[in-house]
C-alpha cells in the first residue's frame, strides 16, 4: 500500500499507518480538543498491541508477517497465509480480542484499587471531562474493540473465530460459506440500523463488512478448488526457451509470434535463468533492444516442480511478486507456468459451482 507511512519495526514486523488515520485525530481535534486526540493516540496503540498479539501467535505457528497497517476503523496485520488448520485459525483470531480483554480486567483492578480514581469515575467516564476520566476510558475502550472484533462477521476476527469452529466439523468451504452469510446479515442489520439512525460510520461500516465478506468467500473457493490440481495438469508442452546471447529485439519478436510473455533461459538443456514479461519491458525502456538476455534475466526467481500443487504455486507467485515461473526439476526444463494459466483453471471450475 503507497498510501501508508512506515512507523518503526518490532519482532521484524513493520507497522504502518495508512494515510486515512490521520483524519481520526484530526476529527476529534474539531470535535472534543486534545483529550479527545490523546484518546485517539490510546486506541491506536491497543490496536497497534491487538495486532502485535494475533502477529506473535501466528509466528509461533511459522507463518510470517509483513507488516501491520492501522487504518481508523482498526488494524490489519498481512501474513504471507492464513493457516489451514482450524485449530491454528482459531488460536490467532481469537488472541487480538483476548488481549484487549485481559487488558481491560488488569486496567480496571489496578484502577479499581488506586485510591486517586474515583469508582463515580471509573464506572461512568465521561470523553473530554477531565484526564481522569480520560484515563477511565482506556479499559472500556478496550473492552469495545473485543466486542466489535468479535462480531461473528468478516472480517471482523470473529468472522474466523465462527469459521473455524465450524471448520473442526463440517468442510472448510461450507464453514466459510456460512460465516460468510452470517458476515452479510450483520451487514445488512448494520446498514438497517445507520439508516435507521442517520449514522454515516455504520453504513459505511455495513458495506465494508458486506464486501470483505464475499472477497472472503470467493478467496477460499479459489484456494479449495486449486487445492486439487498439479503444475502438470495445466503445463503446456509447446514452449519457448532463450539463451543467454538472444538479444532483447529478439525476445520482443518472439512475444509477437508465439504469443508467450516469459520466457526460460536455458543453457545445454538446463535451466540457468528466466526472464518475464515485466523484465522485458522495463529492459527495454530502461537499456534499448541490443541488451542480451544474461543481462536482464533472472535468477533469484524458483523454479516449481511439475508434481507442486497450483495453490503452492499461486503463493510462490504473489510471495516473490511475480506472475510467471518456470517449471523444473532440479535443472531439467518441464516449461512455465503463468498466473494467467492459473486462472484460466479457476475460471473453467467456477461455472461447475
Ligand atoms: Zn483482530
């Protein structure tokens, strides 16, 4: 996302604010002065430490995670996947609300105990009084973001709470598809009610969740359905390779003829390189058409196995920010693979539903 500033890294995760943030705070200046904007700079850090607690239990599992972005309807943390396993699903949701629940019951014992914080106060804190009850909120504020995040709607955390509960005793697209409906009724039920009330935030929020909840759906029929098929299934047997000394012009011609955009760079029969059509492009901007492929081929890009599965591959894809890889085994070329071919087996499946 350009539209976010990097803040400072943490446990190697990046967190970033998204650039829409910024009219929160700006928001309540206007509406409730400077206690009102400090509570923002609160609610920004127990978002920050919610996402920091679904990050670390997600590591433990080994997946990674990127970065953190907050936006001001709350924080998303982007792992290069979502665990399969129910179970693993179910423990990293449910570790953000968790969090800001145990942080609630500490904050409102200590306070509840302090001699300086009146119960009057705690109990009933009222925004932009006094830094007391400034103060006084923080428990309550964190209490509202579990509940909100436990909503059983995507992509609300509760949304994959519902959904791998479901997972441990129905299939997993089924468990999606219901949670994904309950995700829409509440959608629905929330754009009723910010009608019904004149309130902007819950329409918006409504159609926010109404969408989040079908890309969810539409995700994971993508991923089971891919699940089934091998790189061999789809490898077409007609390709072109290169080799090191083929000029730039020359690539570009063989675009036109055979219609394919990358190409394998191949060197006594085994696989030294390739190179894709955004390489090819921005070489031949950047270079001019003399350039020779050794120069602008890849290497750092792996080749996948005919017997890997489309989904594995669709992941190395979108991890290495690529749309095409080769297909190898150890140096022998098998051919390549594009996300176009990826989705044109997707496209072909989806009718059957
Ligand atoms: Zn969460």
């Amino acid at each position: 996302m350009k539209s976010s500033i990097k803040l400072f890294n943490i446990f190697g995760i990046s967190v970033k604010i998204h650039l829409t943030f910024f009219l929160l705070p700006l928001f309540f200046l206007v509406m409730g002065g400077i206690k009102s904007m400090v509570l923002v700079l609160i609610v920004f850090i127990c978002v920050t430490m919610h996402e920091l607690t679904h990050s670390l239990v997600a590591m433990s599992f080994g997946i990674k995670v990127k970065d953190i972005t907050l936006l001001p309807i709350g924080g998303v943390a982007s792992m290069n996947k979502m665990p399969d396993n129910p179970k693993q699903e179910f423990l990293i949701s449910i570790a953000g609300p968790l969090f800001n629940i145990v942080l609630a019951a500490v904050l409102i014992f200590v306070f509840y105990y302090a001699p300086w914080m009146p119960e009057s106060i705690l109990f009933r804190p009222t925004l932009g009084n006094t830094w007391l009850h400034t103060i006084a909120l923080v428990p309550w504020i964190n209490i509202t973001l579990a509940i909100f995040n436990l909503l059983p709607a995507f992509p609300m955390d509760g949304g994959r709470v519902l959904r791998s509960l479901l997972a441990t005793k129905i299939d997993y697209r089924k468990a999606t598809r219901i949670a994904v409906n309950i995700g829409h009724i509440f959608a629905i039920v929330f754009g009723y009610l910010g009608f019904a009330h004149d309130n902007p935030l819950l329409i918006f929020i409504a159609i926010f969740v109404y969408m989040a909840a079908s890309a969810e759906e539409s995700h994971v029929n993508i991923k089971e359905t891919l699940k089934d098929f091998l790189v061999k299934d789809i490898l077409n047997p007609q390709y072109t390779t290169l080799n090191k000394e083929t000029p730039l012009s020359k690539v570009f011609e063989l675009v036109f003829h055979t219609h394919q955009e990358d190409f394998p760079v191949v060197e006594g029969g085994l696989l030294v390189g390739f190179v894709t059509r955004q390489d090819i492009i921005r070489s031949l901007h950047a270079t001019g058409p003399n350039e020779t492929i050794e120069n602008i081929m890849r290497k750092d890009l792996p080749a996948v196995s005919p017997e890997d599965k489309l989904v594995i591959v669709q992941r190395i894809m979108e991890e290495k920010g690529t749309r095409a890889l080769p297909v190898a085994k150890g140096s022998l070329i098998y051919g390549i693979i594009t996300l176009e071919d990826i989705g044109r087996v997707y496209s072909l499946l989806a009718h059957r539903h």
